[in-house]
C-alpha cells in the first residue's frame, strides 16, 4: 500500500485530490489542512508520495519541500506540486529545492492520474534498485570478509612461523599485538588506527625467518659479529613485507623495521631517533619488550608484572616515547587482563584467536 500525503489548506481540495488518490488502487491517502502538522508526519512516517499545495499560511509549498528535503529518509521522496500560479520563478524556485513534477489548476484528473502513477512507478524502481543493491554489497562484503579472513589467518600463521624458529611462543604474538592496540586507543589513534595496528603487529619480527639457527637459538650470549647478524632481522622483515598494496603489511613493514630503534637513537637498525621513528615502531617498542620482560624463556625467568612496569618507565626518554609510555600505564587493569587471557602453549587458543580477529575486520 503507497501512502501518500497530502498537504492543502482547502478542505474542498484535500476531498478531491483523496478521491482520485484513491481511485488509483492500492493507495492510501493521508490528509492534512495544517502544512507543519503533515510535515511532521512526514518525517515520522515516510510517505512514497507527497503532494502539496504551493499557497498555505505559515509554510508554503516552497518552503515545506525545502524542509522536506533536509529530512533523513526524505530526500528522494517524490513531491507533486499543485498550484494555480503560472509564474515560472515560482517553478525555478520549487525545483531547485527539490519538487518532482507540476501540476496546475484546475486539476484534470485523467492528467493528475497518470502523473501520480509515473511518480509511484519510479519510485517503486528506486526502491527496488536500492534494495538490490543493498543487497549486493551485503553479499559481497560477506565474500570479501571471507577472504579477507583466511589472509589475515594466513599472515598470523606466518608470523607464528617465524616464532617456531625462536623460543617465544604464539601467545607472545597475541599479547603485544593487544598491548598495542592498548597504546594505540589511548594515544586517541582512530580507530581504524588502531585496529591496523592490531592486525600487523604480529609479523613485527618476521625477518627472524633469515637469521641463521645458531644465532637465534643461542643459549649465551651473543658475540658482537652474531649480534650484528641478529640486529639484521628487522631488515630482512622490512624486505619481505614492503611494496605490497596490503595496507596492513604496509603497516607491518614499518613496524619491523622501526620497533628495535630507540628514542634517544640508540637502536637498530638505522638509529634514528624521536619523532622520526614511526608512530608504530614506539607502540611496539613499549609492547614487546614489555612482553618479552614478562614472558619465561629458556635463557630467563619470566620478570614480575610490576618489576617490567618499572623497568618500561625507567626506559621512558631513553629506550621508549614516553607518550607511548605513559599510554601503555594508564591502563593498567587492561594489561593485566590481556597479559592473562594469552597464556603460552595454549595453541587453540591462539588459533581461534587469529580466525577471530581476522573475521572481525573487513580491510587487509
């Protein structure tokens, strides 16, 4: 049923124009005498059709088509205009605020019938071609979350990779890519910021897979030449995710190649310094080491929550921003939580997670 709202100050008019709206079949006419009463129910209801009168008291039919049209909903609504004025300003004026189709007075019904039908046919298509279209988005944003899903699943499984060939754990990579997006939301980053960073985390030590075995999985200490040869996996990680149209390992090259330099310049692998280390690169520098700090290794015991919280503020200003510092501190609860939601060697867990995660985002 088509509801159409009519809008006259003549109540002789509102029965004629009924009348034939009716004869029309299947269409419902609402009247009113009153124009800021109909367009009131206008915006509440959302007529298929409105016809209007141009000369009413208090809001002509100019001005009620331009309220009409700033009304969510409404903009493309068809509006009939009936007036017995022939000036075309009045014309140029209604169009240009968004009237459909003219109709003057006297109404010939036989004119007024099929206009009011053409505009209700359009309108119908309109509609259908909205709907189909809605559709078709929805169908293809759910294909596209698919595959965009297994490929974020793919790229966690490639970042596990390179943590198999390394004593740290898959929860490793779970924990200081929340802890990141921590930072991240409380430096005010939006929130697709945020969730970027995210999603590219994990794969902030993916060159480790160049790194010769003897190196990475020394149980001493390293001599200077094969830590040398260790500091090249943030270029070697760089190398295997830079100039892809990925956005996220876009993000993902800039955070293995920056998260191992220091605020005071001291890092690697290009000691730059500040500011001129990326955004990313500090969040991460603050979430892995802090990880790191508190996770058990085969060369360590895993530090106290408190005792890495005031080893990552003495490195405010030196080895972190102190921006991301302070960040990662506020929330503290938060860190606690995710520091216990991802335990090591709970590998369900981490899958599950990763299949999560990537379901939850649409962009890779």
């Amino acid at each position: 049923m088509n509801r159409i709202a009519i809008i006259d100050d003549s109540e002789i008019n509102l029965t004629l124009l009924s009348v034939l709206v009716k004869k029309l079949g299947n269409c419902e006419p609402v009247l009113f005498l009153d124009s800021p009463q109909g367009l009131r129910w206008c915006e509440q209801h959302r007529p298929d059709l409105v016809i209007v009168d141009y000369m009413m008291p208090e809001l002509d039919g100019v001005a009620f088509i331009r309220r009409l049209r700033a009304v969510d909903g409404c903009e493309d609504t068809p509006v009939l205009m009936i007036t017995a004025n022939d000036d075309k300003e009045v014309r140029y004026e209604a169009l240009q605020q968004g009237a459909t189709d003219f109709l003057n007075k006297p109404i010939d019904r036989i004119e007024f019938s099929a206009r009011v039908s053409n505009m209700l046919l359009h309108e119908a298509n309109r509609q259908k071609l909205a709907d189909k279209a809605a559709w078709l988005a929805e169908e293809v944003g759910k294909a596209t979350a698919a595959i965009r899903a297994r490929e974020q699943e793919l790229l966690f499984r490639m970042s596990r990779a390179a943590e198999f060939r390394d004593p740290e754990t898959g929860a490793h990579i779970q924990r200081m890519a929340h802890y990141s997006r921590l930072i991240a939301a409380n430096l005010d980053l939006p929130q697709d910021q945020q969730d970027l960073i995210l999603r590219a985390a994990p794969m902030h030590d993916i060159g480790k897979i160049g790194v010769p075995d003897h190196i990475l999985l020394k149980p001493g200490k390293l001599t200077s030449d094969e830590w040398g040869l260790m500091q090249r996996h943030a270029a070697i990680g760089y190398e295997l995710l830079k100039g892809s149209e990925s956005v996220v390992l876009q993000a993902a090259a800039t955070i293995a190649v920056s998260h191992h330099e220091k605020f005071d310049g001291s890092g690697y692998p290009h000691r730059v310094s500040g500011n001129a280390i990326p955004l990313f690169g500090r969040i991460v520098a603050v979430a892995d080491v802090f990880d790191a700090l508190t996770s058990e290794r085969p060369y360590k015991k895993a530090w106290s929550l408190d005792e890495a919280q005031a080893q990552i503020l003495d490195g405010a200003g030196k080895h972190f921003d102190p921006r991301c510092v302070e960040a990662f501190l506020d929330s503290w609860g938060e860190v606690r939580l995710i520091h216990e939601r991802y335990q090591d060697g709970d590998e369900a867990s981490f899958a599950a997670d990763a299949w999560g995660l990537a379901v939850a985002f649409n962009e890779v």
